[in-house]
C-alpha cells in the first residue's frame, strides 16, 4: 500500500509538473505574442509620426526656392521621392563627412568635401535626369514612326498621342501618358506638348513638337513630315552615340585627374601626421592648398566644357 501511494504521488507531481510547464510555456508564448503587438504597435506609432514630421517639413519646404527646384529635379528624374527627404540626407551626408574627415583633415579641406558630399543625392539626381533624357531621345524615332503610321491608319493626332503612350515603353509611354492626361482633361495640344519639352529639353523632341503643332494647326501632311524626322532622329542618335565614344577617354582622364588630386591630399594627411595643419595654420599654405582647389575645380570644368558638344 504505501508503495502504490507512492507512485500515485510521483504520478500525480510529474502530471502537475507538466501541466506547469505547458502553462508557463503558454503563458511566455502570450507574453511574446502581446510584447510583439506591442512593439509592432510602437513601429507603426513612430513610423506614423515619421511620416507626419516629414510630411509637415516637406509642406513648408515645397513653397521655398529650394524646395521646387528639388521638386523640379525629382519630376524630371522620374523619381517618386518627397523633396523634404533629399534636403534631409543631403544634410546627413555633410554632418557626416564633417564628423568623419575634420578629425583626419584640416577644417578648410574638410568643409568642401562635406559640401560636395551633401551635393550627392542632387548630382545622382541629375546624372539619373541625363540618362532618362538620352534614354527618351533614343525612343523619339519610334516615337515618330509610331505616331506617323497611326495618322497614316486615319487616327487623330490626339488618339495617336494615347495610342504611343500604351504601346511605348517607359520613359516615353509615362511622359505620353501625362500628356494624354492632360488632353483628356481639356487641355490644349500646344499647351499639353510644351509641359512635355519643359520636363525633357531637348533640340530632338523641339523639333517633333514643333512639327506637330504646326501640322495640327494648319493641316498639313502629318505623316510624311513624321516619317522624314524619323529618319533624321536616327542619324541624329548615330551622331550622339559617336561624339560619345570619341569624348569618353577626355571624360575619363578629367575625373581621374581631379580623383588622383583629392587622394593625395588624403594620403599625405594620414602618411605625414600633422604635415596639413601646419600647411593651414601657417598663411603661404592656406594659399597653396586655396589656389591648388581653385585650379583642380576650374580645371575640371574647363574639361567638362570643352567636351560637352551638343549635337
């Protein structure tokens, strides 16, 4: 008897020792449940007065200079991005490189590449304009051909136009597709076609908005003068894609120059420990190292001048 008790006992703990166990399991599993809501809560909180601080700041920066030159710069990118939030990493990108170059470089050395560097997300910005741009010049034959055999089918310039912007590719098809818009909401030919030159300068699309305002304005052959820009468009691109490739090395040899500038200083400042402040602090080399800067930038803008042909 005492032994059948005993196992009962034994029995009988290890059965609440279990029942414990599943219950505090269960219990740290809601715990871990409610502290995960709780979190993703918070995440969703903060994210949402995130959205609200760049919001209230983007609001206030859009009616500023600033500010619609950034929108002006985003638009024509084809970049979905508020302005607020390029103003906020290029002020990033300059605190930063100030905190991490003044302690290795002088302060007059280390402000200008701060400065260049808070210029990034703008220059990336218009290296990605120039690309969307040479990218739509490229399509303008198509463009061209495209409107031209619509026309030629016995479609209106205006259903040509919304024709081309479902059949073209980006970016053609969605600057089109804005221009249909506009035209479907009233909007003049001449009117709807200029906002699209404004957004995409260039002499190629000049030329093909101007042929088809004035063939819609006086009636003219729409198809014939299409088909004869189509033609000269593509030797137009032949042209470009050549002066390109014969100005590529001069481009190259200009920013490796100006690269091979800007890493001797550095590494002069890290080999020679104290060889650039006492260059700052002294007035003869504040002169050197200003002159020095002022000849590197003219030099690699006089570069850039020269080798920008516009064809």
């Amino acid at each position: 008897m005492p032994v059948a008790l005993t196992f009962v006992v034994i029995i009988g703990t290890l059965t609440a020792a279990v029942l414990g166990l599943r219950e505090l399991l269960a219990s740290a599993e809601l715990t871990r449940a409610l502290t995960e809501r709780v979190a993703s809560a918070e995440a969703v909180e903060s994210a949402r007065r995130h959205r609200d601080l760049l919001g209230e700041l983007d609001r206030r920066l859009r009616p500023t200079r600033l500010g619609r030159m950034t929108a002006a710069r985003l638009a024509r990118a084809g970049v979905s991005m508020r302005p607020a939030v390029v103003v906020v990493i290029s002020v990033g990108l300059f605190l930063a490189v100030l905190l991490v170059l003044g302690r290795v470089l002088p302060l007059v050395l280390a402000l200008p590449l701060a400065a260049f560097a808070a210029s990034g997300p703008y220059l990336e910005l218009r290296r990605r304009q120039v690309r969307r741009l040479e990218s739509f010049i490229a399509q303008l034959p198509d463009l061209a051909r495209l409107l031209s055999n619509a026309t030629n089918a016995g479609l209106s310039l205006r259903s040509a136009i919304e024709l081309a912007a479902q059949e073209m590719p980006a970016p053609a098809g969605a600057e089109l597709r804005t221009v249909a818009a506009a035209l479907s909401l009233g909007g003049s030919l001449a009117d709807a076609l200029g906002e699209l030159e404004a957004r995409l300068p260039s002499r190629e699309l000049s030329v093909l908005v101007g042929t088809l305002i004035i063939s819609s304005r006086s009636g003219g052959s729409v198809v014939t003068a299409l088909r004869n820009i189509a033609v000269t468009l593509d030797q137009r691109k032949e042209v470009r894609r050549e002066v390109r490739t014969l100005l590529a090395q001069a481009l190259a040899s200009s920013y490796l120059v100006a690269t091979i500038g800007l890493g001797i200083v550095i590494v002069a400042s890290i080999t020679s420990h104290g060889l650039l402040h006492r260059m700052t602090t002294a007035g003869p080399g504040r002169l050197a190292l200003i002159a020095a800067m002022i000849l590197y930038v003219v030099g690699f803008a006089l570069v850039r001048r020269i080798t920008k042909v516009r064809v």
